[in-house]
C-alpha cells in the first residue's frame, strides 16, 4: 500500500487548494519558520482522524478553518483528502484506489466520506485498525513524541507495541465482550432482585398462616393474664388510697401549729426593728458630726503643707538667683574688654584694606586695555583662517569629485561593453524558449480538453454511483431495523409459544386436563379465546381473573367428564363455561355510554362468533376510562349498575364496593395468548417475506455499484491530471524565463543608452572642474603666508596678558582676603555688644526679683508658726467626738443582733413548714397518680377486653381471700407475664388469610425466573471464556512481538551508535505483559546512565528512532512521517539517521519536515512550503532525481 496524494483546501493557512503527490522513496518538506509546514502533518494527522485539538495545536476544532488574511475573507470550509493505492490489498477492502476525506464547517458540522461515499470515523478507524496508520500511530512522528516515548508519557511506548503487535482489534474485542458482560450481570442482577423480591414474599406468604394461630392462642392467654394483672392493682389501689388519706390528715395538724409558731415572732421582729430604726438615726448624726470635723482637720494639715512646699521653692529661688547674678557679672566685665581690643583692631586693618585697593584698581585698567588689544587681533586673525579653511575646503571636495567622475566614466565604459555581449547571448536563447512555448501550449490545449471530457464522464459515473449506494445504505438500514423487528417478533412468539405449550401460572388440574388423552376433546381456556387491545389489557384480565382459568366447552357432558377425570386421578379442581347453556339465556343488552370519558369493554375485546355471548354476558356492563385519570378514583359511578375499570388496572369499583394497588410485572400476560401467537406467525411470515425482497433489491444495486466502478475514469483522470501538472509547471516554467529573457533584453538597449549619455556628461564636468581646481590652489598657497604673520603677532600680545594679568589675580587675592578680615572683625564687635547688653538687662531683672524672694520667704515663715497651735487644740476636740461615735455605734449593734436573732428563728420555721407543704403536695400528688392509673386501666380494659372496671373490683371485694388454696403469682410475675405476651403480641403484624393460594401462585413464577436466571448465568460463563481466549491470543502475539522488536532494537540501536553499545527493552510486570510497562534501558558510548532521561537530546533522539525502526521491522507502515525530529542532532548523527532512512524507504514511504541541509540533501522529492501572499501557504515541488 502506498500513500499517492494530499489534497488540502481551507485548513489552516492553506487557502487555496494545493496538491501534494507522494512517490516511493524519501519526501522531504521544507521551508522558513511560520509558513505551514507543519500545517500538512496536521492535516494528515486530522484526516486519519485525530480528535485532540492539543495535538492540532488549537484551542479549539472551528480554529483549523481557514481565518482569511488582510486581503482574504476567512473560509467557511477545512477539507482534506488523502488517497493511497491499496494494489496489495492490505485495507479490507475491495477497492484499489481509496480516498478518505474528512470535512469541517464553520457551524459545527462534520463529516467523513470514504471514497466520496458518507461514512462514520468508526468506520475509517476500523479501516486502518492493525495497518500501522492512524492519527496516533507510530506512522507520525514529531520532535515532542520523542520526549513522550522516552517519559513514556500516556503509555505511549505500550500504544505503539500494541498497534506493531496487532492486537489493536483483540482489546477492540475484549471491551465489546465486557461491554455485553456488563449487560448480562446488569440483567442478572435484575432477575437476582426479583428473585429477592419473589423469595421474600414466598418466605412471608409461607409463615403467615402459622403466625395466624399463634397470635390467637396468645391473646388468649394474653386476656386471662391481663385479668388477674388488673385484679391485683384493684386490691393494690384501694389500700394505697386509704393509707394516703390518714397521712394527709397528719400534715394538715402540723402545717397549722408551725404557720402559727411563725405569725407570734414576726409580731416580735415588728417590734425590734422599730427600736432599732431610732437607735440608727442617732448614730447617723453622731457619724456626720464627727466627720465633718476631722475633715476640717485634713484641711488645715493640707493648707500647712501647701505652705511649707511654698517657703522650701522660695529658699531655692533665692539661692538661684544669688549665684545668676554672680555669674552675669563676670561675664560682663569680659564682654566688655573684649569690645576695646575689636575697635583697636579694627582701626589698623582698616587703612591696609584702602591701600591694597588703591593699587588693584590702577592694574585692573592696565588688564582690560591689554584684552581689548588681543580680541582685536584675535578677530583679524580668526577671520583670515576662516578665508583659508574655505578655499581649502572647497579645493579637497573639487578633487575628490573630479576623481570619482574619472572612475565612473571608466565603470560606465566596462559595463557598456558587457550589457552589449549579454544582450546579444540573451537574444539568440529567447528564440528558442518562444518555439518551446508555443509546442507546450498546444500539448496543454490537447490534455485540457481530453481532461474535461473524463471529469464530465467521471463526475456522471460518480452520481450514479452515489445515488445507488443512497439507495444501498438506506436498503441496509431498512433490512438491520427489519431484522431487528423480526428478532424482536420471533423472541416473543418463542416465549408466548413456552408460556402457551407448558401452561405457565395455571393451576395443576388445567396442566392435567391439557395433556389427558381420555379427554376426548382439547377445549380453549377463557383466557384464549379472547384477543384484548394493548393498553386495556391489565385492567380487562385483572377483572376477569376469577373467570382465566375456566375451560370453555360446547357441552354439559363433556364438562362432567373432566370433572370425573380430575376426580379420579386426586388432581385438584377446575371450571367449566358450558355453551349450550349460555346459548339458551337471554344475554343482557349492552348499556349505554354514561361518560365521554368511558368506553364499553366488548369494543376493546374481539373473540369467535361463537364466544360472543359469553363475552357479552361478562362484560355488558363494564366499562375502561379511556384516560390515565386517576381522579376517578374518589368519584362517584356514573350509574349504579355499571362496573368501571382503571385504563391501566390501578383500581376498580362498583356500587358494591372498590378494589385497587399496584401492578404486577407479569399481570396482562395471560389474556389472549393463542389469539396473539397466531397474529405473531403472520407478522413474522410477512416480515421475512419483506426482508427477502428487500435483500433481493440490495444486491441487484451492489451489483450495479461494482459495475459502474469497475468504469471508473479515475485512473485515466489521475494520469491526466498528471501530465497537465507537469506540462504547465513546464509551461510556467518557460513562459517565466522567456519573460525574463526579453525584459533583460529590453533593459539592455535602455541601459546601452542611459550609459552613453552619462559618459558625455561626465566628460563636460570634467572640462569645467579642472582649471577651477588650479585657480583656488593659487589663491590658497597668498593667503598661508598672511596667516604665518598674523599667528607670531597674537601670540607676543598673549604672552604680555597673560603675565599682567597674574600680577592681577595676585593682587585680588590680597584684597578679598583683607576685606574678609576688616568683615570678620566687625561681626564679632557686633556680637560682642549684644552679648553686654543682654547681661545688663539680665542682671537688672535678677535683683528686683531677688528682693521680692526674701520678703516672701520672711511672712511665709510668720504663716506657718501660727497653724501649729491651732492644730493642737483640734486634735484634742477629735478625741471627745470619736468616744461619744463609739457609744451610739455599741448601742445600735447590740440591737441590730436580737433582730438578726428573730429572723433566724422565723427562717428555721418556714422551712419546716415548706417541708410539710412538700409533703402534703407529694402525698395529693400520689393520690392523683393512683386514680389516673385506675383510669387509665379502665380505659384499657374497657377497649381491649370491653371489660367494666367496677365489676371486676365488686368480684375482687366480695372473693374471700381463704378460698384460694392454689398458690398466685404475684402482681410482679403477672405484669412481667403480660409484657412479654403483649410485645409478642405486637411483633406479629397483621394477619393475611389468603396467604395459601397466594404462595402457590408466587412459587410457579419463582420457578420461571429460576429458569432465565440459569440461562444468564450460563451467557456470562460464555463471555468470560471468550475474554479469556481474547486475552491469551492477544498475550502470546504481544509476547512473540515484543521478543522479535527487542531484537530488532538492539541492532538497530548498535548501527546508529557503536557494536560495543548496551541497550535493552524490559517488561516491569512480565506476569501480566498486556498491562506492564515497557522500560528502555541504553547506555550508548561507554555511558551508563541511572536514568534514559539523562541521556543527551541527540542520544534520545536516536534511541526513539532506533525504537520506532524496530517496530517497521516487525510490521512495516505504509508510510512515515517525521516532524522536525532530527532537529537536536549534529552532523554526524544526521547522517547516521539519513542511512537509516534510506535503507527503510525501500520497505516504506517517508515524508520529513525539516530544517537540516544534510537530511534535505538525501531525500528525492522537495516540497517546498513558501507565503507568497502573507498568511495563505503554497506548495513547490523540486524532484532531486531529475536535478541530479
């Protein structure tokens, strides 16, 4: 198989069509950073099927259409097709040319087509499935999947020895087989449920009629119990009453001697708190006297004190201020001898600084004259060079442009005689390149016309061939949902025939009658001979279950012989509809509709002519809702005499009564089953007989669609299209060059001319330019000797300034620095006389204050010898008032404890007489209790046993104690009795009387599910041994393929490093190899590296290559594609993976992007990939066997 063509059109950057022809050998695409390269393995990788828009390098599927460019609009379409010629058959398929095609819209929608025909991507997969194609398949390579086979990143090393291995459609296999297990567990875990279901109510069903006699004979002895139980609290009560009323006649005596004990000493307490309330405002005013005196006292101390702080302050004020005064004396007695030298001084510095001034004054005049005179000649002088620089300026540029016309005319001379020899040479070629077009045109024409005439045969070939394989796959659809109707219909008769033949759910005496030979006769059941519309089928059996089983039979005798025959054999039961006797009744007649929202049961039935009557016997007065209207539940009939039945069997109701629950798995199964076996037959016969014809229709048009491919045009139309490829890019080609030609030749007369012309106007510039040149040297050599003369007279006038003017600066220094001191001198006299008189005023201010310091310290002395004694005399007073306070205080405490005395005494009997309270109430409350307890045991009895109270304690009073000579249980044992038989009591539930017939009826169907449940069990077997096979087939390939690959690698791995070079693939869990990790152990040149990852990025680079041709050699792809993948190698290595390349492109096709001059070198075919227009990417082709 070999990949033979790309069509690519509105994928990504690509938007135009462009077309990419794949030959044997080496293929290599190449171009500049950004111009799509990488863009065609996308549009591989998308067409194969690849879903990733990761690996598509978008964030989303709509971003690989087409975007438009500044000057395109965006494309409304991605669509690539790849073509491969299948000659070996190695798709399975019968087709030799297969083209898959993968398309995508703007909105969102997608399809595939496989040679233009619409498919499912399920199908493409299947199609390449173990070819070693597909979008992530070891046939596409890029430098990313490098890193992913070393990291083994996404098991990506076990994807690719599986695809190698060919067990690719095993584990396809195995997850079907698991996905039908999984069904098969889902439905035996449903029939497991129902069993639960089922077994549970057999199990209640079972133990129902046995607890329905034990609950009675224990509430039997429950009763008696309960009897003797109440006759013991009778007795018990009664005592309990009187035996509470002679105590609360006790507490009643002494709750009223202590409530009088407690009324005498609150008298007493009144009285106590009266004298103490007077004896407490004596001492009141007593406290306040006293108080206020010593508070007097704390004042006066307080006022002495201020006093004494004041004279201490004064006394230190006083000895500040002495030493203050001292210390501004001396300083301004130094102040002052101080401003006498400063005048002294200043006088003599005074008169230097005048006549340093003098003197720099006379030489500053003789300066300024001395630079006047300079910049005088410094003009003149600037102005004469300035003459001199211009006329030598403009003498250099005038010989340097009289030198460069000199070597242009000589350039312009040369170049005239070359452009009249190319010319020449150019003409006698361009004759030859117009012939050639003129014959390519022509040929062009020919294979045009010839081309077109096949594409308009082809395109009404490929119609026909679209439109009956429309016609085919709908013929496929109609036949697979035929089929599978027809299943569906044969199952359903199968288990209707089952349920029919071995009278599933019937009793054992119908089973008997059924299969008897001395019944002469094999009459229907009731059940059978009516045929019920779907949806009323429920409601209908579920209202005729009494009647189902019934044999209906023509005649009176024939019923009476079955009942013998039952008799005789011990089989049970069974009822008989006797014909001949319903015939002779008047049948009631129908009644009419009451509600719209009914219909009349015998429009819903259909039965034999015959069984009519019987029918209408039945029925003529039932009536369905027609709607799942459950409100009719709560309604009242519409007439009396009618029945009506819920639509889907939840309820039903007559004037008599109402009946209803929940619904059955199986009920509506019985009605009617011969009458829906026969309809099942004829809709089976019909549907095989539409499904032959149908197939028949099927093959004449696979007939039909073979025929017109076997006339495809499509191998002509390629060889076509091919040759008109080659002879306009030949066209193109020739026509450019002869283009070229003749433009050149045009350029050459144009430029034969431009060239003559600037020649002669070179030479005129030249006449001009060369006596000026002459003139402005002669000019020039007058005015150097002028310079010379000026230059030495400037100079003697600097040199004079120069020296006066340092005699200056000299001077000018000696008068600022006089000037700074006469300055300084004055500030520090100035400073001086403020300082003499801030001492002055300063001392003058000291003294006052001094004088008024004694004088206060003298009458403060005074103030504080006279507080003395006053203090004294009110001390002494203190005392008196502090003995007559504690006199009052002794008086009043002493009253204060015979009141605390009583209240103790009070407090003592109030809480006996709480405690008495407490009794009382605790004995009231004991006589309720009893009495409620006596209430509630009447009410009781009265509702349990429907037993009076009073005359079981009458019978309790008047039953002499002596008569019982047997011993009695006590009322503990009794109660303990009674609680155990009523908790079994109510542990029972409610009691089911039908629980027999119910269990026989469960059973029989617990048997048909036992049965089914068999069946699946035995499927699920089925499916475990099929994994199974699957997973040793599947082992023993992958393990013969992994052995052989691990062979491969290593030799592989020595030719592209060295023979004495390690490396190995090991399997981490052999035990279970479908699922382990597959490890790379190398150790290229000597290394021996912990980790693959520690290898370079060259040596991973060829140990994955080396891995991936391991792969071809056990199972070749048809073709490989590598993404920049030699990109991290350097030459040597290159050229190791170039010589492997090319000893496997005999065996496959290779296609490489790359970058690398070495590897583009080697390959046959260039694809070069360019942006003539910014943002749309064009392809170039270049055959390197033709340039060679």
């Amino acid at each position: 198989m070999q990949l033979t063509k790309l069509e690519i059109k509105g994928f990504k950057s690509f938007g135009d069509k462009i077309t990419i022809h794949f030959n044997e050998g080496v293929t290599a695409i190449v171009g500049p950073n950004g111009c799509g390269k990488s863009n065609v393995v996308d549009a591989i990788r998308w067409v194969l099927g690849e879903q990733s828009t990761r690996m598509l390098r978008s964030e989303k599927m709509e971003n690989i259409i087409f975007n438009g460019t500044k000057n395109r609009k965006p494309a409304n379409l991605a669509e690539v097709s790849l073509s491969f010629d299948n000659t070996k058959n190695i798709l399975p398929t019968e087709f030799s040319q297969v083209t898959i095609t993968r398309k995508l819209y703007r909105n969102g929608e997608s399809e595939y087509r496989l040679n233009d025909v619409k498919c499912r991507l399920k199908d493409i997969t299947d199609l390449f499935l173990d070819t070693g194609i597909g979008a992530d398949s070891y046939s596409i390579i890029e430098l990313k999947m490098i890193d992913e086979i070393i990291n083994n990143k996404e098991n990506s090393r076990r994807n690719l020895f599986e695809e190698a291995s060919g067990i690719s459609k095993y584990k396809v296999r195995k997850k079907q087989t698991l996905n039908k297990l999984k069904d098969t567990e889902s439905d035996l875990a449903r029939v497991e449920d129902l069993l639960f279901e089922i077994e549970k109510n057999l199990k209640t069903l079972e133990n129902q009629a046995k607890k329905a006699e034990r609950y009675h004979r224990l509430k039997a002895q429950y009763k008696t119990l309960s009897m003797a139980l109440a006759t013991h609290r009778i007795t018990h009560f009664s005592e309990s009453l009187a035996r509470l009323d002679e105590q609360e006649l006790s507490q009643r005596t002494e709750q009223a001697r202590v409530s009088a004990e407690i009324a005498k000493l609150e008298a007493q307490l009144q009285q106590l708190k009266q004298e103490s309330l007077a004896k407490e405002k004596n001492l009141s005013t007593q406290q306040k006297a006293t108080h206020e005196y010593i508070a007097k006292i704390r004042a006066y101390e307080s006022e002495k004190k201020v006093k004494n702080e004041q004279l201490r302050n004064l006394q230190d004020k006083e000895k500040r201020l002495s030493e203050e005064l001292a210390q501004d004396k001396q300083q301004l007695n130094h102040a002052l001898y101080n401003i006498k030298r400063l005048n002294e001084e200043h006088a003599v510095e005074q008169q230097k600084l005048d006549t340093i001034t003098t003197a720099l004054n006379r030489q500053r005049t003789e300066v300024d004259e001395l630079r006047g005179q300079q910049q005088t000649a410094k003009n003149k002088l600037n102005a004469i060079t300035r003459q001199h620089n211009e006329l030598q300026n403009e003498s250099y540029k005038l010989e340097k442009e009289i030198a460069v016309l000199h070597i242009q005319r000589d350039a312009l001379e040369q170049e005239s005689l070359r452009n009249v020899t190319d010319a020449a040479s150019k003409a006698a070629e361009l004759d030859q390149f117009n012939a050639l077009v003129a014959e390519l045109e022509d040929q062009t024409t020919t294979l045009q016309r010839e081309y077109d005439l096949a594409v308009q045969s082809e395109g009404e070939l490929q119609r026909q061939i679209t439109d009956t394989e429309a016609v085919i796959q709908s013929l496929k659809d109609a036949i697979i949902k035929d089929n599978r109707q027809l299943d569906a219909k044969q199952n359903e008769y199968n288990l209707t025939k089952s349920l029919v033949d071995n009278l599933e759910g019937f009793p054992e005496s119908i089973r008997f009658l059924r299969k008897s030979a001395a019944w002469k006769k094999q009459y229907p059941l009731f059940s059978d001979i009516l045929f019920c519309q779907e949806d009323y089928r429920i409601a209908v059996e579920n209202y005729l279950e009494p009647y189902m089983n019934h044999y209906v039979v023509q005649h009176h005798g024939e019923a009476v012989q079955a009942i013998r025959l039952l008799s005789d054999a011990a089989r049970g039961r069974a009822n008989f509809f006797v014909l001949d006797a319903i015939d002779g009744l008047r049948v009631p007649e129908s009644l009419p509709v009451p509600d719209n929202r009914l219909i009349p049961a015998l429009d819903i039935i259909s039965a034999d002519e015959r069984y009519l009557p019987l029918c209408r016997m039945l029925l003529h007065n039932v009536f369905l809702l027609q709607a799942d209207d459950e409100k009719a539940l709560e309604e009242p009939l519409p007439m009396e005499a009618i029945v009506v039945l819920h639509k889907g069997g939840k309820f039903g109701k007559n004037r008599f009564g109402i009946s209803g629950g929940s619904v059955g798995l199986f009920e509506g199964k019985r009605i009617g089953r011969a009458k829906n076996l026969e309809n099942l037959s004829k809709e089976i016969k019909s549907l095989g007989q539409h499904i032959a014809a149908q197939q028949e229709r099927l093959d004449t048009a696979i007939q039909q669609v073979a025929s017109l491919k076997n006339s495809s045009q499509k191998a002509r139309m390629e060889e076509l299209s091919q040759q008109l490829n080659r002879l306009n890019n030949e066209l193109v080609s020739v026509k450019t060059k002869q283009e070229q030609y003749q433009a050149f030749i045009t350029t050459s007369q144009n430029r034969k001319h431009d060239i003559e012309q600037k020649i002669t106007g070179i030479v005129g510039e030249l006449r001009e330019a060369e006596p000026r040149l002459e003139r402005l040297k002669a000019e020039k050599m007058e005015l150097d000797t002028t310079v010379q003369e000026m230059q030495l007279a400037f100079q003697e006038l600097s040199e004079i300034l120069t020296e006066r003017s340092s005699a200056y600066n000299q001077e000018n220094i000696r008068f600022h620095q006089q000037q700074n001191k006469v300055s300084s001198i004055n500030k520090d006299l100035e400073y001086r006389e403020s300082l003499r008189d801030t001492y002055e005023t300063r001392i003058a201010k000291n003294a006052t204050e001094y004088e008024q310091v004694q004088a206060d310290i003298k009458g403060t002395l005074q103030h504080v010898d006279d507080s003395d004694e006053d203090l004294i005399a009110m001390y002494a007073q203190k005392e008196a008032f502090e003995k007559g306070l504690q006199e009052v205080e002794e008086a009043y405490y002493a009253a204060r404890g015979k009141i605390n005395e009583t209240e103790d005494q009070i407090t003592q009997l109030r809480r006996q007489k709480e405690q008495v309270d407490f009794l009382f109430d605790e004995l009231r409350d004991k006589k309720t209790s009893l009495k409620l307890d006596l209430n509630a045991l009447k009410e009781r009895l009265s509702v349990e046993f429907s037993i009076d109270i009073n005359e079981l304690m009458a019978a309790a009073s008047e039953k002499p104690e002596t008569t019982n000579t047997e011993p009695a249980d006590d009322e503990e044992t009794l109660r303990e009795k009674t609680d155990k038989l009523r908790r079994q009591l109510d542990d029972f539930g409610s009691i089911n009387p039908m629980a027999m017939e119910a269990y026989q009826e469960m059973n029989e169907r617990y048997t048909f599910i036992v049965k089914e449940k068999q069946d699946l069990l035995d499927a699920k077997n089925s499916l475990l041994e099929t994994i199974q096979e699957i997973d040793d087939t599947a082992r023993e390939k992958f393990m013969d393929a992994f052995t052989r690959v691990r062979e491969n690698f290593i030799n592989v791995f020595r030719s592209l490093f060295n023979e004495e070079d390690t490396c190995d693939l090991i399997l981490s869990d052999p035990n279970n190899p479908l699922e382990s990790d597959i490890d790379i152990m190398a150790r290229p040149k000597g290394k021996r590296p912990l980790s693959i990852n520690q290898l370079s990025g060259g040596e991973k680079t060829l140990t994955s290559t080396a891995l991936l041709f391991s792969l071809y050699l056990l199972k070749p792809a048809p073709f490989c594609i590598f993404d920049e993948v030699d990109a991290p190698l350097d030459d040597t290595n290159i050229d190791k993976f170039n010589n492997i390349i090319r000893k496997f492109s005999n065996q496959s096709q290779f296609i490489i992007v790359s970058h690398n001059k070495r590897t583009i070198a080697s390959t046959d075919i260039i694809y070069g990939v360019t942006m003539v227009e910014q943002g749309v990417s064009r392809v170039v082709a270049v055959d390197m066997r033709e340039v060679a």
